[in-house]
C-alpha cells in the first residue's frame, strides 16, 4: 500500500502510521509472554540481536541506493545523500529531516532523496530502544509492589503497562496535535508526536485477550477497517495533517482489523489476507519497504520524468519487490538463522560493528574525496574565477580560463549570504513576528543605517551589501522571511506574509533607518516571467514620506530546473543551461514602471551582470551563478560586489 502510493499517486498512504501500530503491537505480546513465564528480560541481548536482524538490510539498501546515486543523480545532491546514509546507519533520519524540513533555505524542491524513507525507521529505532525501558520498569515496580504494598493482589503486569502506556498515549497525542496545528513540517518527523501511535499498539496487545466480538462483528469490523485503511491517504491530506489527531484514522482502521481477527466466517477479511501471495508479500516486506522508494527516486531521475505511468510504475514496483526477495532470501534470512550470533552476548555486537563498517567505510572515503575536490577548487587563483566580472566591459567577448568551477557541488549549501547574527540592543524587534532579525557587526562609527526587508532574494544581496556596508561603516539590520516578498497588504500574499510584512513596516517607521532596501521585481517560472512586486509602492511610501531612501534592485531570474544540477548532467555549454532572456525575464524591466512615482525610491538594475548577449547562463567566468532553480550563490554575487557598489552609490548619491 505503502509503495502503490509513492509510486503512483505521490501520496502518503498512511501505512507507515499502521506499521508503527503494529510493531509496538508484536513487542508488547512478546514482553509480556516473558513476563508471565518468568524468563529475565535481558535487554542488552534483546537490542543486539533486534539490531543484529534490522541492520543488515538496511546496510545493503544504503549501499544500492549510494551506488544508484553516484551513478544517476548530480554532484549536488551527493553531499545530502551521504549525510542521509549516516543519519540512516545510526537510526536518527528523522530528526535530520526535521531540522530541514522547517528550514526554507535547506529545501530543494528538484527531487527526493533516495534515502528520505528512513525517517520512520529511524522512529520505529529509537522506540525499540525505549519500548523496553517501559516494560522493565513496570516489571520492576511489580515486583517492588508485591513485596511491599498491600494492594499487590489487586495489580497485575498488563495492568501496570496499560497505565504506562496510556499515560503515553494522552501525553505525545496532545503533544501532536499541538505540533502538528503550529509546526506540522517538524511534527512530522518528530518521534514525540508518534508515540502514541506505537502506545496505541500496545494498548491493544494489552486489550485484545479481554475482547470476543461475535462472528458479524469480526466480519464488519475486519472489512471496514480495510476499507478505511486503503481510502485513507486518498481522502485525507495526509502529509500535511499528520500525525495530530487524523492519524487516528488508519491506526484505528489497523486496530480494527486485528480486533477482527479469524473471524470463522468465509465472508471475513481474513480469507482475503490470509491468501498466500499476500502472506508471501508480509514475508518480504520489510526489505521491500527498504527498497521501493530508492529504486522510485532514482529511476525517475534516471528517465527525467517527475511521476511514473502505469507501466513505469508496474516495473518499478517489480524491481523494487525483486531485490526484496533477494535482499530477503540472502542477507536478511540467513544471517537471522546464523547460530554463531546465538551462541555468545558479544557475538551479535561482531556483526553489527562489521556491518556497520561495511557503509561506514565506502561513505567515509567519498566525503573524504568530495572535501579534497572542494578544497581544489576554492583554492585556484581568482583570475580562473571572475565571475561576474567576465561580464563586464573591458572584458566583452574575452574567453574564460579553463578552471573547476565554483562553487564545488558538495559546497553548494553553503552558497547563503552570510550574516552575523541574531539583533541586538536597541535593534532588537518588540514584535514576535520579528523574532528571527539579524544584524551584521555595528561598526564603530555608523554613518549610516539600512534595514534590508523581505525574502531569500533580498537576502542573497547581503553578500554584497555586507561588505559594501562594512567599508562605509553602515550599519546593516534584516528582516526576511521566505517566499514573502515586501510589499504593501495584498491577496496576492499569504496571512503569514502580510502580517510579517507589516511587523516589518512598523519596525521601520519605529527605528526611523537611513534606508531601506528591497527587491522591486518578481520574477517567476512561467510566463509572465517578471512582474511587479504587488502593491509595492503602496508599501514602501510610508517610508519615503517619513524622509527614509528606498533602493529597490531587480529580481533575479527563476527556472524550471535545478541550474547546476543541469551542468553536472549536461556541461556549462549545453543549450538546457542557457536559458533566453526573454524566457527569464520581462523585455521592459518593471521598475521602469516605479520611476518619477515615488521621491526618495532609488532603483538598481544588475540583470546585465546576471544575463549577457540575451542569454541567463548557469555559469559565468567559471562561477555557478544559481544555488538552485532561482537563488543566487554567495560565491556568484560576491564576484558583483565592485559593480553592486558603483550602481548602489550612483542611484542613491551616497559617498
């Protein structure tokens, strides 16, 4: 289910909310059966060997998946990748994927990494280790009860996990529901916000001797679960309202369906799974899990294509469930049948350490060579890498050096302007909204103070305008939000926007700066490719009127694709990569439109730094001019900087 969303309807399906309930479920039964037969609990041995079973699989599918990578996807996304495989190894992929998913410049929204599936694995990793905590203490504090308290008659093992894990269960429910309605990209992948999922499997384990439905209701209850089961993700928006409450949709549906059990009528669910190739399919399905989603990203990114037909998604399906059987029938099975493991406590830390060094060392290696490469090319004369400054005049139609372009791939995420730090003393906002402002180092002597306002577009200037503003002695202050251009209150804009933008406006007229800059375009992926930024004048008038300069720049051009990603595949000379002006940018630059409306607006236009000879290239003087599909890199605009300083003073007038 699970794999058949992925591949053809780009959904989450939910199932992986019913593993969890499930794999809880079969813990909580096996604990418990110790319990009762009085066999010692013997942790230590029980996370080894579960370790010992889960992790030879998942080292194969990491390897498959790193070699499918180097051979099909782009440099750039190498870096990701391996970090993923480390994060994957060491079961904490979901609190890597956490970090970036709240994090807007962290997004690259070109593809999928073949890895991104163990998050909730790495979830399912981290209880298995708590699971068992929860199960000694209450074995513990049986015991301690049953010699000392009077009411030890009264209270029993399942009695005991149940309130445990009922605590549970309330405390991560609210907790998700609460996560999910404020920071539901975090939540997702938050192990606290999924508890009570597991906790709810356990809870039925606990349950399920006490229930004895009637043979109708097994049958009911076993085909509506399987029902609401299977329609969940379609009906629901699963990945962007789980796991708050609605994920009670498919564990509840799950639960249902174990509530139903053999139900002793050949209506029941249970004769359809229960059928062999199904049971087949459970057999496998752990490695097919490992190996679907991998074998689904790449080979999209193999055909270049973003979603599958039905016969592309029939023979990926195939593949992905060919190297589960064989995963399955050749690493999994014998090394869980293997009796050497058994025979000693240490033995199966043996197989885990060499199973671990077996994706430790391949992964080690390539990093290792992808920091020599970048430490090669950032370290080759400037004169290889102009830059923009290949465009310039004196430099018309004069050939580029061969040289390795920069920035190296795996230094790509590094390629965000940088700026100081968080806002201090007296620049420090009153308004929350404006919580995230940053400040570059005050200068000793301010001669002047600018405040930058709006998205990651006004941001990649920094790297200009910080070094500009440094050598003036400015003070440089940013309020920035991401995909939240500034402008005045319009519908074209979401809530969240247009109430930062108006924090922003206050701040402004509050703190009374020398200036104020912005990004005055909007440029976009289609047709129209640039516009005006909506209700801009009407946003920035304020300011004016209050005796405050505006120096509004051009927006960079947008794209399609990943720009280096399209070098790395094609070379810098391919056609894919040199995108017509006229399909990146409007023939008349909007900002024409501002001239003359507003005193004190300064514009700045450095598109003919950006695009040359009606051609927006992804690399110039041997610089990748793109991070992405539309942000600028660091490297790029730093190589601006003399021609940002020359056109910034010759609008403003400033000295």
């Amino acid at each position: 289910m699970v794999a058949a969303y992925h591949v053809w309807l780009g959904r989450v399906s939910g199932g992986v909310d019913i593993f969890l309930l499930i794999s809880a479920f079969l813990m909580t039964l096996s604990f418990v059966r110790k319990v009762d037969s009085g066999k010692p609990l013997r942790l230590v041995s029980y996370w080894l060997h579960l370790i010992k079973r889960l992790l030879p699989a998942v080292v194969v599918v990491v390897l498959g998946a790193l070699a499918g990578t180097r051979a099909i996807l782009p440099e750039s996304r190498w870096p990701d990748v391996l970090d993923q495989a480390w994060a994957s190894l060491l079961y904490r992929q979901n609190w890597l994927l956490a970090d970036s998913a709240v994090d807007y410049y962290a997004q690259d929204h070109s593809g999928a990494s073949p890895l991104q599936h163990f998050w909730s694995l790495s979830i399912q990793g981290q209880v298995f280790l708590l699971w068992p905590l929860v199960f000694a203490g209450a074995a513990l504090l049986l015991r301690f009860l049953r010699r000392w308290s009077a009411v030890s008659g009264r209270v029993s093992y399942p009695a005991l996990l149940a309130v445990a894990f009922g605590a549970i269960f309330v405390v991560s429910l609210v907790y998700s529901i609460q996560q999910t309605a404020s920071n539901q990209a975090y939540a997702y992948f938050d192990t606290r916000a999924r508890l009570w999922e597991f906790a709810l499997g356990s809870l039925l384990a606990l349950g399920l001797p006490r229930l004895s439905p009637g043979k109708l209701l097994r049958v009911v209850l076993g085909w509506a679960g399987l029902a609401a089961m299977l329609s969940c993700g379609i009906l629901l928006t699963v990945d962007r309202s789980f796991p708050g409450f609605i994920a009670l949709w498919p564990t509840l549906a799950a639960a249902a369906i174990i509530v139903a059990g053999r139900s002793g009528s050949r209506f029941g669910v249970d004769r359809f799974l229960t059928w062999k190739p199904l049971v087949a399919l459970g057999d496998n399905s752990y490695a097919l899990y490992l190996w679907h989603w991998p074998v689904l990203v790449l080979a999209l990114a193999g055909m270049g294509i973003t979603a599958p037909n039905l016969v592309q998604g029939l023979l990926i399906l195939a593949a992905s469930l060919v190297l589960a059987v064989l995963t399955t029938r050749y690493v999994e099975k014998p090394l869980r049948d293997w009796p050497w493991p058994q025979g000693r406590a240490w033995r199966p830390a043996v197989v885990i350490i060499a199973c671990g060094a077996l994706l430790a060392g391949p992964v080690s290696v390539w990093q290792g060579r992808m920091m020599a490469d970048e430490a090669a090319a950032a370290s080759q004369p400037k004169e290889l890498t102009p830059g923009a400054a290949a465009l310039s005049p004196e430099n018309a139609g004069k050939p580029t050096p061969d040289a390795k372009i920069i920035p190296a791939p795996v230094a790509m995420k590094k390629e965000w302007a940088d700026i100081d730090g968080l806002c201090t003393a007296g620049n420090v906002p009153a308004d929350p909204l404006l919580a995230g402002c940053l400040q570059n180092s005050r200068p000793e002597d301010v001669t002047k103070q600018i405040v930058v306002l709006g998205d990651s577009h006004a941001q990649q200037y920094m790297a200009a305008l910080g070094p500009v503003a440094r050598s003036h002695g400015w003070e440089v202050v940013a309020l920035l939000k991401g995909n939240c251009r500034f402008g005045g209150e319009s519908p074209d804009r979401d809530a969240e926007c247009n109430a930062f933008n108006s924090a922003s406006a206050r701040y402004v007229l509050d703190h009374k700066p020398d200036a104020v800059f912005t990004v005055a375009s909007l440029t976009h992926k289609d047709a129209p490719f640039e516009t005006e930024v909506p209700r801009y004048l009407e946003g920035i008038r304020p300011f004016t009127d209050a005796g405050i300069d505006v120096v509004g720049i051009r927006d960079n051009p947008r794209f399609g694709m990943n720009m280096p990603e399209c070098v790395q595949k094609n070379g810098p000379h391919a056609a894919k990569c040199n995108v017509p002006q006229q399909q990146s940018l409007a023939d008349s630059s909007p900002l024409d439109a501002y001239r003359g409306r507003v005193p004190r607006l300064h514009l700045m236009d450095l598109s003919d730094f950006i695009c040359a000879s009606g051609i927006c290239p992804a690399v110039v003087g041997n610089v990748y001019v793109y991070k992405d599909d539309n942000h600028l890199t660091k490297t790029y605009v730093q190589s601006m900087i003399p021609m940002f300083e020359q056109r910034l003073l010759a609008a403003t007038g400033w000295t």
